[in-house]
C-alpha cells in the first residue's frame, strides 16, 4: 500500500457508514445532518497536498458538470448562494440589462440574502405575496405589483418546489434556486427555465461544498460579466480577454480590471467537495422526493402540507407545514420529541426589522398568505437520511398534539 493508499483507508474507517447511513428515527429527527464522507474529504486533500488550492482545475469541472445536469452551457462557481444571487443582479446591471432604480419582484418568503442583494445592487426590491399551494411567488400578486418601472422578477423555488413561472411575460425573469436542486419545473430544471440561475451549496443543503454557490446561464455574455465581478473585476477568466488586451495596449495585461468587481471566488477544496456531491445527488434526491410524498400523505388533515405542484418535480428541502392552532405548542411538543423545528426560511421578510434597511424596499400590495407563513409556519427537516419512518414518527407526535 501507498501512503495516500493507507491515508485513504484510515479516513474511511474514521468515517464508515457517511454519509448514506439511514438514520433511526427513534434517535431524533433533526433540521442537518452530516452531509459528506471520506471521498469528499479525500477530494480536498488532495488539493492540500497539492498545493493547488485557489480556485483552479476542480472548480472548473464542477462548474461544467453541474451546469450540465441544469441543462446550460455556462456555470460560475463562487463562495455562497448569496454571493450568486448577488452576483447574478450585479452581472445583469454591468451589461445594462437592468439600471439602477429598475424594480425587481421577490416572494415575501424567502431567505434574506434573496432579497438584500436586489436592493445592494441599486435596484427596487418590491415584496409580493406567496401561492397558499406552493409557498412560491403568486403571479396574481405579482401582476397587481407589476407597474412601469418593474424590469425583473427573482422566482424563488422555496424548499425545493419550483415556482410558477409562466406569468411573467416581458420580464427578466432570474431564478433563486439555492434550495431546489434538481427540482423540474415543466420539463426543465430549476436554474435552466430562466435568464440565470443560482444555487447554494451550504451544508444543510441538498449536495455542500462546505459553502458555495454557483450561477448557471447559457449567456456567453454574463458569464463573461459574472467571471469578472466574482475575481477583484480581473479580466483572466473572460473568453474576450485578448479584445480586452489590445484595446488597452499600456496596461499589463494580467493585470487589467474590466468590472467593478468583488472577490466571492471558491476554493478548490469547495470544488473537491462539489464533484463528489454531484454524483450522490441522484440517489439522495430520489429519497428526497419520495419523503416528501409519504410525508404530505401523512400529515395530510393534520396540518397544511404542500404537496408537489402539477407539472413539476419537487426537489423536497426541508418539509413545511402550517398549522391551524397555536404554532409555539406545537414546536415545543415537536422538540420534546427530538424533532428539530424553524420557521419557514426568513417567513414574511417586509415584517423583519431589516426591511427598514433595504433602501427602496416596498411592499405595495397586501401580503395574507406571506402573514400567514410568519404566524403558523414551520418546517422539520427532510433528507437522504431519512424514511417512511421520519414520516410515521412526525405523523404519530403531530397527531398526539391535535389530541
Ligand atoms: C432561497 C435561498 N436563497 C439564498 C440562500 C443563501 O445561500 P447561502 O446560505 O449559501 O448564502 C438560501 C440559503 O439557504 C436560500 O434558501
């Protein structure tokens, strides 16, 4: 044996059975759990020993094998789905897709970093509400939001269910999916049906590179715009680097700015880490799904559940619910019983006090279902790990709750 071959080994036995063990309901049911094993971590340190460890080769093929499972030809890979999301606004207003002032619509519920980005680009966050059956951005609200200054939507596809996307004619429609991996909407992907799209790979979601993100487009142009802002504005990763070079003969040219840009780049062990993922998710995501049914089935009469929407796959992350009754004795009963529970991701943003801070920010129509979320909502998690009998189990505390 090679010493990689005994080092290998050893981190296998260290850490047999990860992370594809079935977990025992009757140990608990909580919100993460570990994601990764030894490949992953062997797929990291073989960029430590390396050396090679700022972003490079590995980022590179996971950015063009998970572009690929979306269904586009382009994927930029960055350090968090927050940084996608803002990355995607920015790249948008760098190519005068969109202007500062331009107003973007976003679901009331959704994560903060969905909506903060919007307005950190300049543009005019505008909430609407949310579809009771989906928990997605309705398009009736979003119409009644809809006036002359409104450019974009960001369809959020919540926890794995894909928003409705057909009533945004004439729009820029970009897409949050840093919850939905692998979740089909009409045929297609989630990240694939827009102009862009963007995931998150952080460790309670459905394949991690510890943190990470990525935006996925099949626009030449953005990616270009995307690589730049993501890398100190740096024009080394843009296809147009040599046009760039000739026009600008004085400067050096690996050292020539062409954006006002960030540095939101990966590390080559966030790669590692996503090459691995993106082999398991298959599996998982079939677990997933199948979860989510069983469980909807489940609780169904006991709680509001949200089952899959017709013409869509849904990627099951996390499992909501609302319920008609007092939400905090529920919790409590819940986590006496070893399930983990949180609220619906941020629930009814324009209620968080950092809504004041959004410069812009609006909530012009009225916003019913989105209260309701942030008053009766809650979810538990859902998971590879887990089975049919998570699903009993929750069933069985849910249904000595009601009494
Ligand atoms: C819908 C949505 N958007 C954005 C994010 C932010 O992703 P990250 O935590 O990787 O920054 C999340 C995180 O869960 C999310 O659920």
């Amino acid at each position: 044996m090679t010493r990689r071959e005994q080092i290998a080994a050893l981190i296998h036995e260290e850490m047999a059975g990860l992370p594809n063990e079935l977990a025992d309901p009757a140990e608990g049911h909580p919100l993460v759990i570990v994601p990764y094993g030894a490949e992953e971590v062997l797929g990291a340190l073989d960029a430590l020993i390396s050396t090679r460890v700022t972003m490079g080769e590995k980022v590179r093929a996971f950015e063009a094998e998970w572009s690929a499972y979306c269904g586009r030809s382009q994927g930029v890979m960055v350090n968090s789905g927050s940084s996608a999301v803002l990355l995607m606004l920015a790249a948008m207003v760098e190519l005068g897709r969109l202007s500062p002032g331009d107003e973007v619509l976003c679901p009331a519920v959704t994560w903060s970093t969905s909506l903060f980005p919007i307005a950190q680009c300049g543009l005019v966050p505008v909430m609407v509400d949310v579809d009771p059956r989906t928990l997605c951005i309705d398009p009736a609200s979003a119409k009644a939001a809809t006036g002359p200054r409104t450019k974009a939507v960001l369809a959020v596809h919540l926890l794995g269910q894909p928003a409705d996307m057909r009533a945004f004619d004439g729009l820029l429609v970009l897409e949050d999916a840093c919850g939905a991996h692998g979740a089909v909407y009409e045929g297609r992907r989630v990240g694939g049906v827009g102009a862009a799209g963007a995931f998150s790979f952080f460790f309670s979601h459905h394949i991690t590179t510890i943190e990470g993100g990525m935006i996925v487009t099949d626009d030449g142009d953005l990616a270009d715009a995307l690589r730049s802002l993501r890398a100190h504005g740096w024009v080394r990763e843009r296809t147009d680097k040599r046009d760039w070079a000739e026009r600008c003969p004085q400067i050096d040219p690996r050292f020539l700015f062409v954006s006002a840009g960030y540095n939101l780049r990966p590390t080559e062990l966030a790669g590692a880490f996503g090459l691995v993922q993106a082999r398991r998710l298959p599996a998982w995501l079939a677990r997933r799904r199948q979860n989510h049914a069983d469980w909807c089935a489940a609780l169904d009469g006991l709680v509001d559940v949200f089952p899959e929407a017709p013409g869509t796959e849904h990627a099951g992350f996390a499992f909501p619910m609302i319920v008609n009754g007092d939400r905090a004795s529920l919790m409590a009963h819940l986590e006496a019983h070893k399930i983990e529970t949180r609220p619906i991701s941020g629930s009814n943003l324009a209620r968080q006090p950092a809504f004041e801070r959004v410069p812009g920010a609006r909530a012009p129509v009225a916003l019913p279902v989105a209260d309701r979320v942030h008053e009766q909502g809650l979810f538990v998690g859902n998971h590879h790990a887990f089975g049919p009998g998570h699903g009993a189990r929750l069933r069985d505390v849910v249904s000595a709750w009601r009494g």
